[in-house]
C-alpha cells in the first residue's frame, strides 16, 4: 500500500499513529495514488510561509518566509520504489549498497501552502527513510566541472551552491527529518551572520567606508551534501560540507572566493536593545571559516587591517549572528564583541556572551573569589571552579588560567583589602584586560597599615604571571605611614612575569615617607615590561636616577633580571 509525502489531514494522523502501534508500517501507509510528492516547509522562527520569499526589511539578506515559485532541492535516503516497507529494514538488512536511485535534488516549487514535484508521485512515506531539504534551489547545471569531490564516493556526495550572482553567500536554509511523522519541514539558517558597526576612530559616512572587505584564512570553493549511514541512530544521515583549500591553491579554480563584501545598511537596531538605529555592515559566512582581518579606512584615511580575536570573534556556528565594534584604541584598531543572537529563534539575544567580567559586581564576585584560590595554585576549587569559569577560561593541557576584563569599570567603592585587589598574579595565570579601563581606583592601606604590608592593584607579579592590554585611569593612591613598603599603582612588586600593552593614566600618588612608589611598581625585581605608557605624579621621598624608569619604579633590583623595553615615561615627581 502506498502513501504520497503530501498533505494529510490533522484528523486523520492521530488515527494514523493508533494502527501503527498495532500494526506495521505497510499497513497504516494510505494510499494516495495520484498524488505528487509534496511537504509544508515554515522557516523557524518566523512562522508559516504565506508571502513570496522575502528578506529583513533592513539587511535585505535574510529569509523569513517562503511563496509562490519558491523552489527547493530535496533528497530522500532511499529510492521511491524501494522494495522493503520501512527504513529499519535496511538497517536489519545491511542494505548499504542499495538504492542507487534515491532521490537526489529533486526540485519542489512553492504552491498556495506547499512545495510540490511536477514528477514524483506515489511515494510511500515510510520508505524513504531520512529526508533532506535546502533552500534556495540550485540545479546541476550550477555545478564547476572540475568541482574536487572525491570521485570514489560520487553517488553519495553532491554539490550545493552557495553563491548568489553577485559572490556572496546566500542564506542557505536546510531541513531534516525522518519521514515518519508529519509532513511539515523547519527550515534552519545553516550558515552565519556578521554584523559589523563602526566605533570611535572611523566614520561610515566616509565614501571608502561604504563597503567594508572580509577576508578569511582559506579560500571557499563551495559546499556539498553527504549521503551516509551511521553506526548509532538515527542510522541514515545527511550532512552539509563546506569546501574550503589554502589560499595558496585558489589560483587552481576559477570559482570560490576568500574575500566577501558587507555593504552599509541604514537605521538597524540590534534585537532586544535599547539602543538608537544605527549603521551596521552585514555579510553571510559558511559556519567554521575563520577570518583573517578585515578592511575599513579609520578618520585619518588610513587603510586598516583589523583582525579579531579569538576571544572577540570565537568560531561562527551556524545559525547565529555575531554582532562586532571596530574601534581605535589609541593607534590601534581593535574588535570588540557583542551578546550573541540566535538566529533561528525570532532574533532573540542568548546568553552565549563570552567568559569575563563586565560590571563591578562581577569584579568583586571575581576578586573574592581569585583570591580565595591564588595562593594554593586553584588546586581546591571544587565547586567554585565552575564560578570561576564564568570569569575566565582554564586550560587543562597548560594548567592555565586566562581571565578576561569585557567592559570599563567605575572602581569607586571597592575597597583594596589590604592594600591591594588582587593579593598575587602568579605562575600560569593570564589577567587581560581587552584594552578596556578600570577607573577612580584608590588603593591605601587604611585601618590595616603595618611595615609588612604593600599597596597596588596586584600586590605581586610572580614569574610566569601575565598581565595585558590593560588600562587604569584616575589612580590614587596613599601611604599613610612611615614605612619602606612598595607602593605602586598596577603592582606593589614585580618579582617576575610580564605586563604588555598596559597604561596608567592620571595617576596621583601621594608617598613622600617612602622611597619605593612608581606608577608601575614599587619594587621590581624581575620581570619583562613592553609597550606601557604612564602618566601622573608621584609624591616620593626618593627616585631612580634612571630616566627612563624615574617614577615608573620605586627600586630596581636584580637589574639582570628586569627587561623594561618599549614604554613612555609621563610621569611627574613632586618632594
């Protein structure tokens, strides 16, 4: 008894799933003997197609529904005619090297509700085993001759076409399923999104900004589908490839592209934000490429290249956007990210902002809980490693920890226990700062002052400490005793590690009964520091003769053993 795929009346599928617990396959499949092969498809998240085919009002490239003419390429895991009743028979059987002639980019075409063949008809539902369905349809004729399949295994690998006329990748659209339930198909976005925005230092209104340029790492050929079995369930599957070769090898093919357009679009407003319509740069990438850097022109009309970070841009899955800033830091041009959006869920933001610390509270949490573990190497954390986490990221195979600071944060009202935030920076511990500043911070020792004490951000930077592209902003800080403790403003000692790309800006350091206070460090005795700037005053009983550390540190020692390397050297020195 046959069933075409097409529609089947609500009231009579229950009815459907009743014989089928009590009889098998064959004889709950209706047959339905002019009937054309046919499915429901809906886009997820916009609800069911009722107009043609159309994109979001502002970006102009992202499906939200189907209509007439509409077209699909759809695959079937097994022939139309297949013999065996049911697609577990196959596995029973180990029919693997069957069904040469199962369907393959059949091309369905969006009528009234529906997108229907013109030539399959009287197809058993139960028969054709896992589906597959792509939007939107490209025929054979698309495909490069000399495309590099793996000849061997052509029956089962078939070219898809990603590509509008235009270069760029479309917003391709799959659907799978088991063809033992209904007939209506979700339609997911199988790539990624990119949007870009504009921030301090560049200008979209500039006309070289009217078009930013995305290069990846490898050069896209294309993508193509893969028809194969598999050990565990659902046995049947189908798989989308994307096809990617070094860049060095593109000048083999005369079809791919390593390098994409985002074109500029007025007056978006990023989901769920309160924040004005803004201009924004969209482009759609395969999932899983990697970009290089991108192309945008800063308010100098410099040409900058800007490459994202691994932690600014973490690997593009598929159905979501990823939101991005390119913005001056100083000199340097720097990508900062965003909440990402889910995009096969109404556009709605998720929670898959990257690990770090973006308020003052979290700062706190942070601290508490860092300092907490520091001084036993975080080898008892227990439950606490999964908070610290949230924080940072633990890499197992270093045994390092990698803490990052994602936004700006107002200091006033923490309080430096002790004299300091954080007690040590030690062995195997990255803390990056992402350019981002922490400001008013006031550090003295207070009700805990002793000759033993020492007062700075970190009260000391260990050997195979790490601290980077961090920036502090409108630093006091105090001695109030008579005492030769160190006193600095990022670290009270150095005694080892390294601190790249940090800066001090306004500090005031008031410190006239000791001999150890510099901007960076009251005492150091080891350790490498390169690309720094410091700016203040210092109040000091005694300084460095040498220039170029003069208020930077209170004393060297184990000059040996201290690399200060490329820094700027603002600071003022007050009796």
């Amino acid at each position: 008894m046959r069933t075409n795929i097409g529609y089947i009346a609500s009231r009579v599928l229950p009815f459907l799933f009743i014989l089928s617990a009590c009889n098998s396959e064959e004889e709950w499949s209706i047959p339905q003997p002019s009937g054309y092969l046919q499915i429901e498809g809906e886009i997820v998240g916009t609800g069911m197609a009722t107009t043609k085919a159309k994109t979001e009002d502002i970006l102009d490239m992202s499906f939200t529904r189907f209509g007439d003419n509409d077209s699909i390429g759809f695959y079937a895991f097994h022939e139309e005619t297949c013999t065996l009743t049911d697609r577990w028979l196959h596995q029973q059987n180990n029919c693997k090297d069957d069904d040469k002639d199962y369907i393959k980019n059949e091309k369905l075409v969006y009528s009234g509700s529906k997108f229907i063949s013109d030539s399959i008809r009287n197809v058993a539902l139960n028969k054709l085993g896992m589906t597959f369905a792509y939007f939107p349809y490209a025929g054979t004729e698309k495909k490069p001759q000399d495309y590099p399949l793996n000849p061997s295994k052509i029956e089962q690998h078939h070219y898809i076409h990603i590509f509008n006329e235009k270069g760029q990748v479309v917003d391709f659209l799959t659907a799978t399923k088991m063809q033992y339930t209904d007939i209506n198909y979700e339609f997911h976005h199988e790539f990624s999104m990119l949007l870009l925005f504009l921030g301090e230092g560049f200008d979209a209104t500039m006309p070289e900004n009217e078009v930013l340029k995305i290069h990846l790492t490898k050069h896209v050929l294309g993508a193509h589908l893969v028809r194969k079995w598999k050990a565990g369930f659902p046995y049947e599957v189908f798989e989308v490839s994307v096809d990617t070769i070094p860049l060095g090898d593109a000048g083999k093919y005369s079809y791919g592209s390593s390098s994409f357009m985002a074109s500029k679009k007025e007056g978006y407003v990023l989901p769920n934000s309160e924040r004005a319509p803004r201009t924004v740069y969209p482009v759609i990438l395969p999932a899983g490429v990697k970009i290089d850097y991108i192309e945008v022109t800063d308010k100098t009309g410099t040409l900058q290249k800007v490459k994202p970070t691994n932690e600014a841009l973490p690997k593009l899955e598929k159905g979501f956007k990823y939101p991005l800033t390119i913005r001056m830091d100083g000199l340097a041009p720097t990508v900062y990210p965003h909440k990402i959006i889910d995009w096969n869920d109404k556009g709605t933001i998720t929670v898959k902002e990257p690990y770090g610390i973006y308020t003052r509270e979290q700062l706190k949490t942070w601290l508490d809980l860092y300092n907490k573990h520091a001084e036993d190497d975080f080898a008892d954390t227990g439950d606490e490693f999964e908070t610290l986490q949230k924080y940072g990221n633990y890499d197992e195979n270093r045994n390092h920890w990698t803490f990052y600071l994602r936004d700006n944060i107002d200091c006033e009202g923490i309080e430096a226990t002790g004299g300091v935030l954080m007690n040590v920076l030690r062995k195997n511990v990255t803390l990056d700062g992402g350019n981002h500043i922490l400001k008013n911070l006031t550090l003295d020792l207070g009700a805990s002052a002793s000759e033993t004490g020492k007062i700075g951000m970190i009260g000391t930077i260990e050997e195979g400490g790490y601290l980077q592209n961090l920036h502090l902003e409108y630093v006091t800080v105090k001695n109030t005793i008579p005492a030769d403790i160190p006193v600095g403003c990022i670290a009270a000692e150095i005694s080892g590690g390294q601190i790249i790309g940090c800066t001090v800006k306004q500090a005031v350091m008031s410190c006239k009964d000791t001999s150890k206070a510099g901007v960076l460090a009251g005492r150091m005795s080891g350790g490498t520091v390169d690309v720094c700037k410091f700016h203040g005053m210092v109040q000091v009983a005694g300084a460095l003769d040498d220039e170029k550390l003069r208020g930077v540190v209170g004393v060297v020692e184990n000059e040996s053993n201290v690399h200060v390397m490329d820094i700027i050297n603002r600071v003022i020195l007050t009796d």
